[in-house]
C-alpha cells in the first residue's frame, strides 16, 4: 500500500509550521515530516545535530537545500531513514517558499517515488499579513506557482482582520488563476479557531467546484479509476449550461492524439479551456494555442452551452468525451 502524502507549500512562519504540528497532533496514525534544511523558526535548527533532533522526533526528517530541487534522491533517502525508525500512516513534506510545487508534484507521481507514495494533496499556506508584499515584489513569481499548482489554499487570517479584507484577498488570490474554471479551493483560517482538516485522501471524484447542481451528463468510462462527464445550470435570470470532462490525475494522455482529438471540436467553441497531463508535462488548451501549465489537480475539459444549444450537443460531447477518453497512454 502507497504512503500518503500531503506537500505544503508557502513561506516560512508561525501559520505554516502551527498547521503542521496540528495536523500531525491530530493525525489518528503516525505521520512524519520531511523539511528541508532552512531556518525554520518552529522546527530543529540547521545547527542543530541530526541524531538530536530525530531522539526527539523521530518521525522528523530534514534534506540538505531545498527538497523539491532534490526531489528524487532526497525524499527516497528520507523515506529509508523514517522506515528504519517507525511506522508511519501519512507523510507531510514541507516545500520552502521558493520551491516550484509543480516539479515536485511531478516527481511524486513518476517512476521510482510512485510505486512508494501517493500525492493526497498539495496545499499551499499563506499568510494574509504578508499577501501584499508577496504580490508587489519578486516573491509573486513563486506565489503564483504555488497558487496555480495547488489543491487547496489555506489562508491565515489575523482574528482581527475585517470580513471585507479577507474578501478582497481572497479576491487576489483567485485573480492569480489564469481562468476561474481552474482555481483552487481557498479556505480561510482565522487565528485562535481550529485549522481546516487535513484531507488524507486524493479526493476523487471530484468535488464540483462551480455553482449549481452537477448531474452525469453521458457515460465516460476510462480504465481503474473512471473520468467523469459533469454538466451543471448557472442560476441566473438568463441559465448558462456549463460541461467539464474530468480525469484522474493520475492518467497519462498523449499529446498528439490530444490535439487531434481537440481541434476537430474546438472551432464549435471558442470559450472551451483544458488542461491534461501528457507524458511529458501538464498541458494548457485555450484560445486555439497549447502551453505548459501549473495546474495539477486533474485533466480537465471545460466549456459553456447556450441553453437553446443543449439537447442537440449532448450526443457531440459525448462521443468527445469517448475520443479523450480514447487518448490515455495505453488505451485503445
């Protein structure tokens, strides 16, 4: 059975290492934590000895630099290290600031850390004291990625900080998407209330993300863990019909087929935006051109119908559904 693993994302503080110690506190099993060498303010100094810190901690595993640049080599040396010193149900590895969440993502989910470990989810902490120098300077880079690439966001909030300041970074935060069909959950964490819970399992399906209610639009099956077809109704005075073909994060699609099996479609809808993983990276359709891309979370294919529309495309979007569906590595 693979060990869960929960990546955290974000600079250096006291909201990022209390969810930590919070969450491992809380954590029914075992879990242990790997974090890289930096000055953490909560966590044992660089300075001070290994076999020190592990007596008091043992399921505390430190990296030489920054883990997600050592990503292979470090986490499987850690992972050793723990086993020797105990049985752990879940792993938290801890990302410094000006990691690139994305890559290490990318290394959980590759050959040899796959056949080990399992992404459950990434989550990237930030601290609304800090949210606008973050954005005004070179730092914004980073917070960008670790935005775009992650599962959740949790945002601390001093207790008291007015409901219209946390609506307006909240605000901030979902602007750093590049489209509002790709945004991550944010949940908010006033100081002195409990964290939001550690998730610690990939949450699939999917939890539907837009307004209004989903309901199977067509059959969609893939091998072992099923894509799924969503199709919801925008409330509203005029209703807007919105699809989305989801897949697991873990499916591999080949890009040549992709972008065959895309183009033959894309001209009967100019608003659609996907992204899917391919062999070799995570690739972004929109507006006629593909890109790599942060996003992390699933393959995913979204557009809007016009509500006359809806009944004559379903059979459409249907057999498009089926040709992705046909483009995963290994399929037919």
């Amino acid at each position: 059975m693979r060990l869960p693993v929960t990546v955290l994302a974000g600079l250096a503080g006291p909201c990022k290492a209390g969810l930590i110690e919070r969450w491992r506190a809380a954590a029914p099993q075992p879990a242990a934590l790997v974090i890289d060498r930096g000055d953490d303010f909560k966590f044992p100094r660089a300075g001070d000895r290994a076999d020190e810190a592990t007596a008091t901690d043992p399921g505390l595993e430190r990296v030489g630099g920054c883990v997600c640049c050592t990503g292979l080599a470090a986490l499987g040396a850690s992972l050793r290290k723990l086993s020797r010193r105990g049985a752990w149900a879940h792993l938290l590895v801890d990302l410094n600031g000006g990691a690139h969440p994305a890559s290490f993502v990318d290394a959980l989910r590759a050959p040899p850390l796959a056949g080990g470990v399992r992404l459950a989810e990434l989550v990237s902490v930030i601290d609304a004291g800090r949210l606008s120098a973050r954005l005004a300077g070179p730092p914004r880079r980073w917070l960008v990625e670790q935005v775009q690439s992650a599962d959740r966001v949790v945002l601390w909030v001093p207790a008291a900080m007015l409901p219209a300041e946390i609506d307006a970074q909240v605000g901030q935060l979902l602007g750093l998407a590049v489209d509002p069909r790709f945004v991550p959950e944010i949940q908010v964490w006033r100081d002195g209330t409990s964290p939001p819970p550690i998730h610690a399992r990939e949450r699939w399906p999917p939890v539907p993300t837009m307004p209004g209610e989903y309901a199977s639009a067509a059959p969609a099956a893939c091998p072992g863990e099923q894509a799924s077809v969503l199709l919801s109704a925008t409330p509203g005075v005029v209703s807007r019909w919105h699809w989305r073909w989801r897949a697991p994060p873990d499916k591999v699609f080949d890009r040549p087929r992709l972008i065959e099996v895309v183009a033959a479609i894309a001209h009967e809808w100019a608003d659609m935006a996907a992204v899917l993983r391919t062999e070799r990276d995570w690739y972004r359709y929109q507006a006629g051109r593909w890109a790599p891309d942060l996003w992390r979370r699933d393959s995913r294919v979204s557009l809007s119908i016009e509500p006359d529309r809806l009944a004559s495309v379903q059979a459409p979007l249907a057999a498009f559904a089926d040709c992705l569906n046909a483009c995963e590595r290994g399929g037919p």
